[in-house]
C-alpha cells in the first residue's frame, strides 16, 4: 500500500464510519419537547458534531491501522 492508498482508504473508512456514527444517541425534536414551526416532529433536533466526528476519527485509526498491518505485513 502507497500512500495515496492509505489515504484514500482512511478517507473511505472514514466516511462509512460517520454514516455509522450520526444515527447514535439522535433525539428527535418531539423528543427533545421542542418542535419548531415548520418541521416534522421527527426531525433531529441538535446533533453534536465535534463528539461525533472525534468518535468517528478514533473509530477509523483504529479499524485503519488494523487494514494497514494486514496489507503491510502480508498476513
């Protein structure tokens, strides 16, 4: 693996872990108590983005390195 394929399969990885990530710990806004005029009760009401993409980072290195050691070391 050269770098450009480590960086695109951290990239890749990256993304499909964030799609993973989103959905956790969602409240909804009829959850929450507070619908906003205008959107459907079930729409997210307040989505922690900097937690969510430090996990979904932690998340990737870790599933990355294990990748890398696998194609790096011929196992």
């Amino acid at each position: 693996m050269n770098l450009t394929g480590g960086i695109v399969l951290f990239a890749t990885l990256w993304f499909l872990t964030l799609f993973v990530v989103v959905p956790i710990g969602q409240r909804s806004q009829a959850d929450a108590g507070e619908v906003l005029p205008g959107t459907h009760a079930g729409a997210p009401s307040g989505v922690p983005w900097r937690r969510k993409l430090l996990w979904t980072t932690g998340i990737t290195t870790v599933i990355w390195a294990v990748i890398a050691y696998l194609i790096l070391g011929d196992v």
